[in-house]
C-alpha cells in the first residue's frame, strides 16, 4: 500500500494497466556530409507526423471535452513547429550530429531551461515539451506511439506521467481510474481527471516500480491509498465501499432539484467552481443552482500569447448561456503564486504568494483587466454574471477597481454595446488584511466571497504546499473561523451577502458549521454538492447556529474538532 495526492475522488477496483514507455537508444555517431541533408529531411519529415498526431489529438479532444481544454494541444504544436528549435536542430544537423541526438538535445536544452526556473507551474509544463519531444522522437526512429487503444475494460492506469495526449485517449469505458508518480493538482492529468470525475492519485513516486500490469488495483481516491493485489477481505471491504458509494450516489442524484434547504426553511445557495464552460455539464449534473467560481486563469495557461477579448468573450457568453439565467460569478485573472504565464515574463520572487499577483499585477497592466472586463460585460447581455476580484486588501483597491469597472462600462456605452448594467460586483476576501477592514470593504462592493485555501494560509502563516509544516493548515483553526466570522457578520449587517468558493465549502463537516455562522452561498466541485446539500437538509437551522456559537468558543482546532464530533454523533 502506498499513497500520493489525490487529483480527483472515488474508489476503483480493476487489473493495473502499466504504461511503460520505450527506451530511445540516442545515436552517438559522427554523420558522413553526404548524409546531411537526408537527416535533415528525416527530421523534418518527423515534425510533420508529429503535428498531425497532435491536429487528430486536438480533434478527437475538442469533441470529447470541448473547444478549452483541447487548448493544450495548440501549444503542443507550437512546441512541434517552433522555429528556434528547427534551426536548433538543423545547426546541429550540420554540424554532423545525426537527427536524433541534435533533436534530444535541443529538447533537453529547452527542458533544462525550464527547470532551473524552479517555478511550480513551469516545472509541470515541462512535462507537455518531453511529451513532444518524445513523440518527435519516435516518429523520427520509427518507434511506434504509446496508444491507449490496447487497454481492456477494467483498468487502472498507472504510469510515471499521463501526458495530455495520454488523458485524452482515455476510454471512459475502458478506464476506471489512474495512478502516477509524478503530478501534482494543477498538473494536466489532474484537471483531465476532475473534468472526468476519474478516481486518480497522482504524485505517488513508487506506482510504476511497485506495480506490473495485471495486478489487481485497489484505488481509494478518497482515504488517499493505493492497494497492490490486496488480500480477500480488503477486496470484499472495498467491493462493499464501491457499492455503498454507487448506491449513495443514486440516492444523492435524488436531491438534484431540491433545495437546499434546512428542516426549519432556511435556505443556502449551493454552486459550483467551474475552470471551463465544460464543467457546466457536471455542475448541472449534480445540482448546482449557478456558479460560485469561475477560474478564468485556464482561459490564459498553455497558450503563447494573452486571449483575445473575442475569445474571451465567446467563452463567457458560453457559459452564461450554458447556466441559463443562474448566477455565474467570474473571477478575474488570478495570475502569481503558484500560477506562472510564460509569456507575461513574470519576475522572479522570494515570495510569490506575497508578492505580484492577481489585481495586483492587473492593475500594473492595465490592458489586461480592461480587455478581460470588456468580454466579461459583452457577454453579461447573454446571462446572469458577477464579477469578483481576487486579492484584494484595501478600500483603495476596492474603489480603483469600481472606477475601473465604471470606465470600461462607459466605454462600451459610448461605442453602443449590449451589456447588463447592473452585474453585481465583488471581491474575494483571502488576506488578514481584508478581513480586517472587512465593514469598510463591504461598503464598497456587492458581495464577498471567501477564498480559504489561501486566507488558511495568510492566517496561519503557513504555506500551503509545503510538507513539513502540513499539519498546521487547517481551515477549521480558531483563527480562521473566527475570520470567516467576522467577514460574514460585516456583511450581513450591511445587508450584503457572502459566499465561499475554498475547498472547505465542499467539506461535509465544515459546512454544519459554515452553515451555522450565516454563509449565504456555498460553491464547490460539483461533485461535492448533493453531498453538502444532505447533510444540510437534514438538519434544523437552530441546531446549525448552536452548533457554530459553541465552536467559536473553543480554544483549540482539537477541540473545536471535538464539538463537531459530539454534534454529528
């Protein structure tokens, strides 16, 4: 048994289907002149096959999970077809090195370059260059690609890395789930995988050395355990598991439209955080009454220059449309951190979570939010949009951003573009400092929307991704319930309204709580929310606020842990 992170939620029981990819031997030879320009049309020759595998991938993608996330497979041909890099390998070609050793080595080149940016979000994108690089590769050496078409119903994929090109292959029908060694929940594979609400661990380090294709798999994508041919009792244990959750699952299906609401009427928004208009199909499927989240920053990734605001717009007025008149709240580009865009050339920082970031950035670059806003108001003629800041720490922001919004309103008027006039706008409250100055914020915007994956950390002082300090994040700290508190009470006495688009809104037991303290609107994945909505409808609103009053009088997060305990029985 071993374990990972886990990228998307479920148990999967199957037989392990081992990816393992061919060793490319590398010529180490010298070329003779007169087999110059051969090579250097095998190269080119390779590259050709090379996009036309990607153009059938980007295809078969776009219809399987839409225009967006088929996006990555553009930059995978821009990789293919990069112009530096032909010269790079035809210089070397030259120069007397066979085909494949000047193409790895520009590769390598490329890749090493990205790797000594030690940033998050470039580290995983050198994945998508070695996935190009290696398809070059074997198209070159006539090694055939590794295809998906082989897998038997029943499988759990494992493998050192699902490329995007991997993912995109998958069979829903066939594949019940995936392991990796690599990856992390921003990584490609992770994403594909919620989108398609696969059971995967990714980032298990040991997958491929610990298993072989045949074994008998055990993915428990909710407990964090992955099971290698595990005895008769565990498989009856997990068996059993897999059918508690499938009937819970039909018996959850049931509360799809119903409210959600409490035994005594008080009634909660549930929604759901979206990072395509593809989303919109599972967040219909599972209930959601609009979205709290919509992360427009996958709108940017994986791509070589900004999108257009035709583009952005289009993908807006696509979603608008797709919920049909329910809220959609639109987050502005959240941009820093641990989210890197290459071709804005962002600087290096000693501390990028506290650094240039989000609005931050935006208003630096003001092209960025005035183009972004354009889109989002065009499309708010086709539905109900929100819009919402992220990071934001002051008054002073707050009205810049009012003023901003003002103009580019003004703007759209003046040249006689169609728009809502009254879309509500609000910020994220995630700092200390927001939630601090929270009665004077709310003064200024609509509504708020808590963001706690990242005011858990700004709270604590504690970062996130950092392993050895793990066991200190926790939403449920006095600190950060206090904090939540504070902000949904300063709303509440304005007569606004606040909303949580973290992780914890989706937590079962924190939602009691959350529920208790006021929280108008919850917004999660959407295959959180029918079980978020059970545990709410089964309970009195009274016994909620009780619930909250003795929590925020605990002294611990152990205790406060204890109280909820003592509540849930």
């Amino acid at each position: 048994m071993f374990s990972g992170i886990i990228a998307s939620s479920g148990v999967a029981i199957g037989n392990a289907f081992v990816l393992k990819e061919v060793e490319i031997q590398i010529s180490d030879g010298v070329l003779d002149k007169a087999e110059v320009e051969a090579d250097i049309a095998r190269f080119r020759q390779a590259r050709d096959s090379t996009v036309e595998q990607l153009e059938a991938i980007r295809d078969k993608t776009a219809d399987k999970l839409g225009e967006e996330e088929a996006e990555v497979f553009e930059g995978h041909i821009l990789v293919a077809t990069d112009e530096e890099l032909e010269e790079e390998v035809v210089s070397a070609i030259r120069s007397l090195k066979p085909a494949d050793a000047a193409l790895n080595e520009a590769i390598a080149v490329n890749v090493s370059m990205l790797e000594e940016l030690d940033d998050p979000y470039l580290r995983e994108r050198v994945a998508d260059i070695r996935d190009v690089g290696r398809r070059m590769l074997k198209n070159l050496l006539g090694i055939p690609v590794t295809s998906l078409e082989e897998v038997e119903e029943g499988s759990i994929l494992i493998a050192d890395d699902l490329t995007p090109s991997d993912t995109s292959q998958i069979d829903l029908e066939k594949v019940w789930g995936f392991v990796t060694n690599v990856g992390g929940r921003t990584s490609h594979s992770a994403i594909m995988a919620r989108s398609l609400e696969l059971p995967a661990i990714v980032g298990a380090r040991v997958a491929t050395d610990r298993i072989q294709s045949g074994d008998m798999i055990v993915l428990d994508a909710i407990n964090n355990k992955v099971l290698v041919n595990p005895d008769a009792s565990a498989l009856d244990y997990y068996r059993t598991l897999r059918e508690q959750l499938d009937e819970e699952r039909i018996e959850l299906a049931k509360l799809k439209d119903l409210p959600c609401e409490t035994l005594d009427g008080k009634t909660f928004e549930v929604c759901a955080n979206i990072g395509t208009v593809k989303d919109v199909e599972g967040a219909e499927r599972h209930g959601a009454q609009g979205v709290g989240l919509y992360r427009t920053e996958f709108l940017f990734m994986d791509r070589t220059q900004m999108p257009s605001e035709e583009e952005q717009f289009e993908a807006y007025k696509s979603v608008a449309e797709a919920m049909g008149g329910r809220s959609v709240i639109i987050r502005t580009l959240d941009i820093g951190g641990d989210k890197e865009l290459p071709y804005l050339d962002l600087p290096k920082e000693l501390n990028p979570f506290l650094g240039w970031r989000a609005i931050r950035m935006c208003f630096d670059k003001p092209d960025i939010l005035n183009t972004q806003l354009r889109a989002i108001f065009r499309a708010s003629a086709f539905g109900r949009l929100k819009i919402m800041f992220p990071m934001v720490i002051s008054v002073e922001e707050a009205r810049r951003l009012r003023a901003i919004v003002a103009d580019v309103k003004a703007g759209l008027g003046h040249e006689g573009v169609s728009f809502d006039d009254h879309v509500e706008i609000g910020i994220m409250v995630e700092t200390p400092a927001a939630v601090m100055v929270a009665d004077l914020l709310i003064e200024e915007v609509d509504f708020f929307s808590i963001g706690t994956n990242d005011l858990t950390q700004y709270v604590l002082a504690v970062d996130r991704g950092n392993e050895m300090i793990a066991d200190l994040y926790n939403p449920m700290a006095p600190a950060v319930l206090r904090s939540i508190k504070r902000v949904i009470d300063c709303s509440h006495k304005a007569g606004k309204w606040t909303g949580m688009c973290g992780e914890m809104a989706g937590d079962e037991r924190a939602a009691l709580i959350l529920a208790g303290l006021g929280l108008d609107e919850f917004s999660m994945s959407a295959t959180s929310i029918p079980r978020v909505k059970k545990v709410l409808r089964e309970q009195r609103f009274e016994a909620l606020h009780k619930l909250a009053d003795e929590v925020m009088n605990q002294p611990t997060t152990g205790d406060v842990q204890t109280a909820l305990d003592a509540f849930v029985g």
